[in-house]
C-alpha cells in the first residue's frame, strides 16, 4: 500500500500535473481567485451601465419633451425653478423629517 502511494507520488506525470494545478490556482498572474473577482466586478460594472443606459433614455424622453411640448416646459419651470406667472405667489413646503436629518 505505502508503495502504491509512494509511486503515485514520485510519477512525473502527476508531479507535473500538481505543479501545474498549484501553479494556476495560486501563482500565476491570472490566477482563479483574481479571475473571480474580476468576473465580479464585470458584473457590478454592467449593472451600472444598464441604470446609466436607462437613466440617459429619460433624460432624451424629457429633453424631447421639453422640446416639443410647450406645457411641459412650463410645467418643468415651475417645478425645478419655482418660476410663476406675473400676479401668482409660490410657496416652498420643507419636510421637517428630511431637514432634521
């Protein structure tokens, strides 16, 4: 048994074979652990270009309709910069929750 074992172990086809699983999994440049995290971050990275994809066709949604719907650009004023009609009071509400933050 003990000699079985022994000749596994001295055989120059599993020595080169350990030595090369050893080498890839650990040592080399572009190893498996580095690889894993790389796949990881590839992910996290095209999440990020989907939201940003999804976020740049609203913002052409909204600029088109800017553009071509005068109530919308009217509407868009009034919101984003309080602007008003001549003769109209604006008042601003704060949340108390979100000031004491």
């Amino acid at each position: 048994m003990l000699k079985q074992v022994t000749n596994i172990l001295t055989n120059k086809y599993f020595l080169a074979g350990a030595f090369f699983l050893v080498w890839m999994l650990f040592i080399d440049q572009r190893d498996f652990f580095q690889q894993r995290e790389r796949k990881a971050e590839l992910a996290k990275l095209q999440e990020k270009k989907h939201y940003y994809q999804d976020e740049i066709a609203k913002a052409r949604k909204t600029l088109n309709d800017l553009q071509s719907n005068p109530a919308a650009l009217e509407q868009f004023a009034r919101e984003r910069y309080l602007m008003k009609k001549d003769g109209e009071d604006i008042f601003t509400l704060e949340d108390s929750a979100a000031v004491s933050k």
